[in-house]
C-alpha cells in the first residue's frame, strides 16, 4: 500500500487553471499506475485520468479530453493534473489514487488520497 495526499485546490473563476498534486509516501510509487477520480456532491466518483508506471501512456475521460493533463515525477513521488480550461461542472473532489494497473474504473485502484476540493464559479 501506497499512502497519498492531494494538494492544489481551491477556487477559480471559469476558464481559470489549477494543478493538483499527489504526493505519495514509500520507495515503491514508481511501480504504481496512478489515476485521478472526482466526485460531486449526490453523485457517483468518476474517472478522469490515467497514467501508466513510467509516464508511458495516459488517457482521460472524454469530459476532460484536450483540457487536463496528468502527469508524474517518479523522482519526487509526485503524480499531478494540470487543469485548463476549467467550468462550472468540472466542481468536485478530486482523488488521487494508485493501483497495480491503470484503468477507469474505481475498483482498479487500491490506495486513495482524501481528497482535494475543487470549485470553478462561473
């Protein structure tokens, strides 16, 4: 198990940025997949983004598609998403989670962070 903590979030105006990062504790992160949920308030925790354990590969939902970027330093533990672009339902919890195998769905991950708020005000 790998133990998570999101930081970055906050309130931004639409069409603002934000970058959210995930710093991970113990020498194994690099052997992780790393993703990133969110969940808004009465609604289910949904995917957003992947990366694989080098930086290799990612992919994104289509909601975030040419908007967020994720991204990883696995010399600093650190797994981050880059969010352009941002609107009014892009308001969430974000997560950071890690996992043997990078997916979309909850369940492929193991290890989740508490999360971070993000609110975009239109």
């Amino acid at each position: 198990q790998v133990q998570l903590v999101e930081s970055g979030g906050g309130l931004v105006q639409a069409g603002g940025s934000l970058r959210l990062s995930c710093a991970a504790s113990g020498r194994t992160f690099s052997r992780y997949a790393m993703g990133w949920f969110r969940q808004a308030p009465g609604k289910e925790r949904e995917f957003v983004a992947h990366i694989t354990w080098n930086g290799g590969t990612t992919y994104y939902a289509d909601s975030v598609k040419g908007r967020f970027t994720i991204s990883r330093d696995n010399a600093k533990n650190t797994v981050y998403l880059q969010m352009d672009s941002l609107k009014p339902e892009d308001t969430a919890v974000y997560y950071c989670a890690a996992g043997r195998y990078a997916g979309s769905d909850v369940s492929s991950f193991g290890s989740w962070g508490q999360g971070t708020q993000v609110t975009v005000s239109s």
